[in-house]
C-alpha cells in the first residue's frame, strides 16, 4: 500500500484488528520514509454496482464516495465514527445485494437519508435539502459530485443553468 503522503511504496503495518462486526480488518500503517500514519480497510466485495446517473451516465459504485458524502453532511456533529462506518457498510451492502443490475443515484440519496435521520438530525436535514432542492446545491456540489463521478451535481442542472442566468442579469442591470 502506497503512503498518501510521500509516495513511498513500503508502508508497514503496525496493528491489524476486525472492525465493523468482523466484516472488515482495519490496519494501522507507517510509512518509515515520511512517518506518515494511515489506516486501511479490507471489505469483502459482493458485486460490482453501477449506478445510473440523473444525467443518464453510468458510473461504477465507489464507497469512499458514498463515506465522503456522508461525512460532508455530518461535518462537525459529533457521531461516533464506527456508527457511520456501519451506516456506509451497510448501504453498501443493501446494494451489493439487492440483485438489480444497476442503481440509480435517487435510491442511494434515498437509503442516506433514511441512515442519517437515524443518526443525526441535522446531517439528515442537511443533506436532504441539498438531495431535494439539487438545483439550489451550490453549496454542496462537492456532496452530490460524491454521488456522481466527481464533476460538480449533474449535467442536467446547475451546470447548464448558472450561465445563462447571470448573462441574462448582466444585461438587465446595464441601462
Ligand atoms: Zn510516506
């Protein structure tokens, strides 16, 4: 496992313990270049899920992604991390084994909303704003481009909209 700070490409595991109830094997690594310290996460991996984009586009399932998102709703509350990691595991894994092809980005803004209304209010109401009003979410392009394949919210939206919008603005506020 490359380090994340330096590069460097021999990084020693220090501690290795079952977390998640046993579904996964955190590791504590050092890099003995930099000194860097990381953990890493080995999951089992049921199947790969594609998600079908609002826009139409299919992109593969990443759930570093799904945890970005979710961390972004839940910045500076205070939830246990091990309780969103079994939030994340566990959408996860409804999706891996929900047996359909494929899945649409509404379902997995669906299945986060009914895991952080669990958990924290206001992760939940933070993140279903930006989940229902997706034209008004420039402030959380970063949250919905984790639901997405990281280019700002989708085609569709806000990307189209703001050009035209402010030129037209430009030319009404001109005498
Ligand atoms: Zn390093």
């Amino acid at each position: 496992m490359r380090c994340p700070y330096c590069g460097g490409s021999e990084t020693q595991v220090k501690d290795s313990r079952p977390s998640e109830d046993g579904a996964a094997i955190r590791r504590r690594r050092v890099c003995p270049d930099c000194a860097g310290r990381f953990t890493t996460f080995e999951r089992v991996q049921l199947r790969e899920v594609v998600v079908l984009k609002r826009s139409g586009k299919r992109v593969p399932f990443d759930r570093d992604k799904l945890q970005r998102s979710i961390d972004v709703a839940l910045r500076k509350r205070a939830v246990d991390p091990e309780r969103i990691e079994r939030l994340v595991s566990g959408i996860t894994r409804q999706l891996e084994s929900a047996g359909e092809p494929e899945v649409t980005s509404e379902a997995i803004g669906e299945l986060v909303m009914a895991g952080l209304k669990g958990l924290d209010d206001v992760a939940y109401v933070r993140f279903a704003s930006v989940y229902k009003n997706f034209r008004e979410a420039k402030d959380f392009e970063d949250l919905l481009g984790t639901l997405s394949d990281g280019t700002p919210v989708s085609a569709a939206g806000p990307e189209a909209d703001p050009e035209p919008e402010a030129s037209g603005r430009r030319r009404a506020g001109r005498p």
